[in-house]
C-alpha cells in the first residue's frame, strides 16, 4: 500500500509540475492539472492536498472549480480550443525544438482528456436556477 501511495505522490507532484507550467505557457492547460493533482494527493497525502487547496497562487483554481462543482459543455469546448489554438501557436511560433513541442503537445492532449473525460460537465447556471425555482 505505501508504493501506490508513493507512485500517487509522484503522479501528482509531475501533475502539479505541469499545471503551474501552463500558467506560463500558452495553451497549456492549468486547471486539469491541478485538478489531476489534487484528485491524486487526496488518495495519497492529505498534508499535500491541503497544502495545495491553501496554496495562495494554484489554490484558487480549484477552489474555483470546486464552487461550480464541474464546468459546462461551452466552457469545455472554449476551453479545449483555446488550448489547442494556442499550442499550435506556441509549438510553431515560439518552440524551435522537436523535444519541447512534443512535451507541449503531449501535455495539452492529456490536459484535454482531462477536461473532456474527467472534468463534470455541469448544466449551464440559468438552468440550475430555472429547475429549482419549478420545485
């Protein structure tokens, strides 16, 4: 049991790694990242899970998440597009190395899997309202 908590740690921390990169680089995703991270310290490490909930800079992008429990479908679709508009440009303006475009690549398709498979989609807001004042 301490290896899959270890290899969860791991996971997670490479996870993080590339959530606080796409804070810096166009069209890498943040928030699956963190997310990601956060769903595997919470299996592994509950110091690091609130370490990372509490963190100042990367805490609040899931707090965020947290608080609309998901994103809608448009936000996903806008999300994943924006991602994928801005890879491209990254990897063809910006990245002169085979290497480094084949990490960001790579990132943005897990990030994206991410989004798409693991992220809940929730209803859109007015929705919500709608359906709770019809009870």
């Amino acid at each position: 049991m301490h290896l899959l908590k270890l290899i969860l740690v791991v996971l997670g921390t490479l996870s993080l790694f590339a959530g606080i990169a796409g804070i810096f680089i166009p069209g890498l995703p943040t928030t699956p990242f963190l997310l990601l991270t956060a769903g595997l310290y919470i299996r592994s490490s509950r110091r690091l899970y609130v370490r990372l909930i509490s963190n100042k800079f990367v805490g609040s992008y899931i707090s965020d998440y947290n608080a609309n429990k998901g994103m809608t479908s448009k936000s996903k679709i806008y999300a994943v597009a924006m991602m994928s508009l801005m890879i491209t440009v990254s990897c063809v303006f910006l990245l002169d190395r085979s290497p480094a475009r084949l990490m960001v690549i790579t990132m943005g398709i897990v990030g994206a899997i991410v989004m798409i498979f693991i992220v809940p989609t929730v209803k859109h807001k007015s929705l919500i309202k709608t359906e709770n004042n019809g009870r």
